[in-house]
C-alpha cells in the first residue's frame, strides 16, 4: 500500500509459529485516519468491506519452554505517542517481558521481485550485532 511499509515479516511470523492472539488495542486515540486511511475491498457480490487500521499482539511459548516472543503488529500511532508507549510497557511488564526488540521496514520503492531492507533495535546490546549480522540496521547507529 503506498505510504506503508511491507506488513509481511510479522504476519509471517505469527503464521509459522501459529501465536496465539492476545489482545488488540483500538487505534482510535492514537492514529490519524486523515494520514492512515481505512481500505475498502468490494466482494464478488458487489458487498463493500471496510479494514481499519489494526494494531494487535500475540504471543508465542516454545515447546521445549524457555522465553517465548510477544509479537506487536500495527501503525506507528500518529499522536499520544506516550500513551501509546505506556500501555505496550504496561502490557509487556504483564507478560513478563525481559528484553524488548523492535523490527520495521524502510519505506522505499523497492521492485517486488526484491526484498525490503529492515530496521531494528534492541533493549540488550548484544542483540545489535545479531540483528547486524542478519541484514537489520539499527537507524539510531545510521546517522
């Protein structure tokens, strides 16, 4: 969709690890739909269907136990953005997150034959060089 970046990678990986759904948080306080508008699809039958904008979570536990993923998929809110920051601290403390990784997309025109280039960061700076290693820059360490 113009003015996004590619939604796959986490839709990707909430499919392949089959997360379970948590929660989602309803963007009314914190996206401007005048920026991020709603798609609408018309079916085979002529019925319209209207997508708003989705910000939800999942979470994932391995089957051999150890730390599973709280996945977050979802518009950068447009406003109340420490509002926003709160309530996903508030829902990671909950779940008792331990260490927190951001992964984006870099909004560019990229052919679809060709893979998007990505961005992350991490609360642990030993994961900086993992992502590195993976082809994730940090845009903070770009400047």
């Amino acid at each position: 969709m113009p003015g996004r970046p590619p939604p796959g990678r986490c839709a990707s990986l909430v499919r392949q690890l089959a997360a379970t759904p948590l929660a989602t948080i309803d963007p009314e306080e914190f996206v401007d739909f005048t920026t991020i508008r709603p798609v609408v699809r018309l079916s085979a039958e002529g019925q319209r269907t209207i997508r708003w904008p989705r910000i939800a979570l999942w979470t994932w536990q391995p089957p051999a136990g150890g730390a599973g993923l709280l996945l977050l998929r979802g518009v950068a809110p447009q406003r109340r953005w420490r509002t926003y920051a709160t309530l996903l601290l508030d829902i990671a403390a909950r779940c008792g997150v331990q260490r927190i990784m951001s992964l984006g997309a870099v909004l560019e025109a990229v052919p679809h034959t060709r893979p998007s280039r990505g961005t992350g960061s991490s609360t642990d700076p030993a994961w900086h060089a993992r992502l590195a290693a993976c082809g994730i820059r940090n845009p903070a360490r770009a400047l």
